[in-house]
C-alpha cells in the first residue's frame, strides 16, 4: 500500500493504472526509452483523424493566422509540430531526449522545420525570436516554472505569444500544474491571459477524462 497525495491509502497497482491512463507524464521517465511507444497514446500519435482534427481545430485557434515561427519546446516526436507545420507555421523543435528529436526530425522530413537537442528551459535557439512558444505537457515537470516562464517570454518577438498546454493528471495520486497556479505564475509576466478548458472534450483524448486538462493563451 501506498497514500495519495489526499493521504488515503492506495494499492501500488491502482497508482501505476493511474500514471498509466495518464499518458505517461510524470516525472523522472527516461524518455529515450519512451519514445518507441510514445505515440501510441491518442493525444500523442494523433493516429485516429478525428483526434487529430480536435488538436488541429485548437491549434488553429491558439496560433495566429498567417504563417509564424513556432517553438515548441519538449517537443517529444514533433505530433503537435507536424500539426503546426500544416498550417503554414515554421516550426523549431527543442527537446532533451535525442530519439525523440530523431523521431520528430523523421515525422516533419521536408518541411520548414528544424529540431535541437536541448534543454526546454533554456532553448539553444541563440538570438533567434519566434511569435509564438507552444509546450505541451512539459512545463510543470521544469524546476521553478515561474522563472522558466520568464525566459520563455524572453524568447517573443512583439506580439507574440505564449501558448501552453497543461493539467493535472490523475485522481489517486494527482500531478501536474493548475491552471489557477499557471495564470497566477503569469499574472506578472503577461497583459492577456486566456484559459480554455480541455477536460470537457473526449475527442482530444481519444476518451472521456476526469482530471483538469487546459491551455492557456498569454501574450506578454
Ligand atoms: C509528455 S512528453 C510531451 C511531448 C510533446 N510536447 C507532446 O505534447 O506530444 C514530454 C517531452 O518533454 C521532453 N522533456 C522533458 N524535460 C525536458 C527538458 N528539461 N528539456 C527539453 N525537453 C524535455 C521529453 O523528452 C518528452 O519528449
């Protein structure tokens, strides 16, 4: 047995299924190792079209409309680059696991894209700025996220924006990042702030969810 985070005893078997459902992000996972599989979750090979249009109709509305340079950071195999990229966007991928970038560099071949091994929270991207910085289910694993988020607007051309994809997975054994703590880790840092909840909707998942998934759109 072991206790959640509300300190009610749990078997260790309901804790794995949790992390299990929860597509993988926790923390302290060895993602070279990860990668050959990471796909075959729903919302992260965006295999089944009709998942992968829910993501491409978000996109589309977080990212601006005529073609931008994107960086995605933790940009795992490049799912939400690829998406990025076929709405006309130029896409820098950053990510610390080498086979994930060569997953990504071999899902985006022949487009503008480039992808770097690199650490998300400080992007080898030099003085290079972009109009948008997209991170998925990255953010709250980085030590001192607020600090992180500066840097991150540091990297905005004018105008440009954060666009960030979070939540807190699972019920027993709960991680993750709220969104009341993301805007309020924004707050000093961003004019506009838009949270759009993303629990209520199966299809990005591939099934119905229970726990707090979002985005947030901020543009400093
Ligand atoms: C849950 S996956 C998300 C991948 C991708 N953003 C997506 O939504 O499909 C987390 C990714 O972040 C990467 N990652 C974790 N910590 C990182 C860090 N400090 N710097 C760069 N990448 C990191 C992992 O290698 C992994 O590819």
């Amino acid at each position: 047995m072991t206790s959640n985070s509300a300190g009610e005893e749990v078997k260790a078997e309901e804790v794995k299924a949790e992390e299990a459902k929860s597509g993988g992000e926790r923390p302290g996972v060895d993602w070279d190792a990860e990668s050959a599989t990471f796909d075959d979750e729903p919302d992260h090979g965006l295999r089944d079209p009709a998942v992968r249009e829910a993501w491409a109709a978000r996109l589309r509305g977080w990212l601006p409309r005529g073609p931008a340079d994107v960086l995605d950071l933790g940009c795992g195999t490049g799912s939400l680059s690829l998406l990025a990229s076929e709405q006309r966007h130029r896409v820098t991928g950053v990510d610390s696991s080498p086979r994930m970038v060569d997953l990504a560099r071999a899902k985006l071949a022949g487009r503008d894209a480039a992808f770097l091994v690199g650490d998300a929270a400080a992007p080898p991207v030099g003085e290079q700025r972009f109009d948008v910085v997209l991170v998925r289910h990255v953010l709250w694993t980085l030590p001192d996220p607020g600090r992180v988020l500066r840097h991150w607007c540091g990297l905005l051309r004018p105008g440009g924006r954060l666009v960030l994809i979070e939540g807190v997975w699972g019920t027993v054994s709960p991680v993750g990042i709220s969104a009341g703590r993301l805007t309020g880790l924004l707050a000093p840092l961003a004019e506009d702030v838009r949270v759009e909840p993303l629990s209520d909707d199966p299809l990005l998942w591939g099934r119905e969810v229970e726990d707090e998934r979002y985005a947030v759109v901020a543009v400093p």
